[in-house]
C-alpha cells in the first residue's frame, strides 16, 4: 500500500546557503512513534506533505488465527517529501518524534532511491526487508518489471534477491529475482 499525495504545484524559488534552493520539495525520513507510520502519513498528507510508506505482506500469528496483513518495510519511518521552511509543519504533526539529520539539518533522500524502493513495491514480486548490506556485488536489472533499477545481489539458500536501500536509514529490502534479470551494473 502506498500512501502517497500526487502534488505537482512548484514552490516559488528562493536561495538559501547550501547551493539549494529554500522551497525545493526533497524526500527525508520522518522518525514516528512505534507503530503510527500510516496515521503519521495521512496526517502530514493533511497538511500537504506528499508521503510514501512503503508496505510488504507479511503472515502473522494470533492464539486464535494466522491472517496476511500489510506491514511497513521501514518500521518507524515515514519519508516524506517537503521543503526546509516546512520542516516545523512536519515536526508538529502528532506522532512525529524527529526529521532524520545531521548537525540539526534534515538529511535528504535522493528521488532515484525513493522510486527504486517504488517500483519494487508496485512490482508485486515477493519482497521483504533485510538487513542493510554493505558488502556484495552492484547489480542493475536487465528485463521485467524492475528493469534498471539498480542494488546488491545477494546469494540465499539457491535463491536470487536485489537488495534495494536508503543509505540514510540504513535499511534495505530484498526483492527475490530470477537469476537471468540481473547483469552486473556499471561502475
């Protein structure tokens, strides 16, 4: 499930220290409260922040039933996509505990991660998170739905999975692949 705003209004420009521009819209990881991502993302939506929570099917287990429901990939995140004069809008929507940052600026998410980590969802092949990689071999698809995205792959029990992250979250997701998509990307 993704919920997301399609807002394609452009912010009137103004200039700002870092080579940015102050009303440029960018995607950053929004911190919430433990298990409030979908309440925190209709909230920001309310008050015009686009937001993309992104959610796996995931089988879970009650005394009295098993039932496949729709959790988040990144729990305890929201990323939204918001200008830097927007930042005290966000911080005040309920549930919101921090913009994830360094030295007290908001850290962005670069667009290209954001629409891998989209495309993977809307792909419907199996997927799930994983821990974050830093070792193995880059990778970009070469045919299916997925094709160019670009990610780890990584070798699991005979099986073949791109691991698709946010370096800024440090959190990934693996998308199982048929060996035959996947071609070593160019450096």
């Amino acid at each position: 499930m993704d919920l997301s705003t399609n807002s394609e209004e452009q912010p009137p420009k103004e200039t700002m220290d870092l080579g940015l521009t102050m009303r440029e819209l960018c995607w950053h990881a929004v911190t919430v409260r433990h298990q409030h991502e979908r309440q925190v993302a209709a909230a920001l939506q309310t008050v015009g922040v686009q937001t993309f929570v992104p959610l796996y099917p995931v089988r879970r287990r009650w005394s009295d039933r098993v039932k496949e429901i729709d959790a988040p990939l990144f729990p305890g995140y929201v990323l939204g996509r918001f200008a830097m004069p927007d930042r005290l809008k966000v911080m005040r929507t309920p549930g919101v505990v921090r913009i994830v940052g360094f030295g007290g600026v908001p850290a962005r998410i670069g667009d290209r991660e954001i629409d891998n980590v989209r495309l993977a969802v809307e792909s419907k092949l199996k997927l799930g998170p994983c821990p974050h990689l830093r070792a193995g071999d880059r990778v970009r698809i070469a045919e299916g739905p997925l094709r160019g995205v670009e990610g780890t792959l990584l070798r699991d029990k005979g099986a073949v999975r791109l691991v698709i992250g946010i370096e800024l979250l440090q959190r990934s997701i693996a998308v199982e692949l048929e060996r035959e998509m996947v071609l070593a990307a160019s450096v």
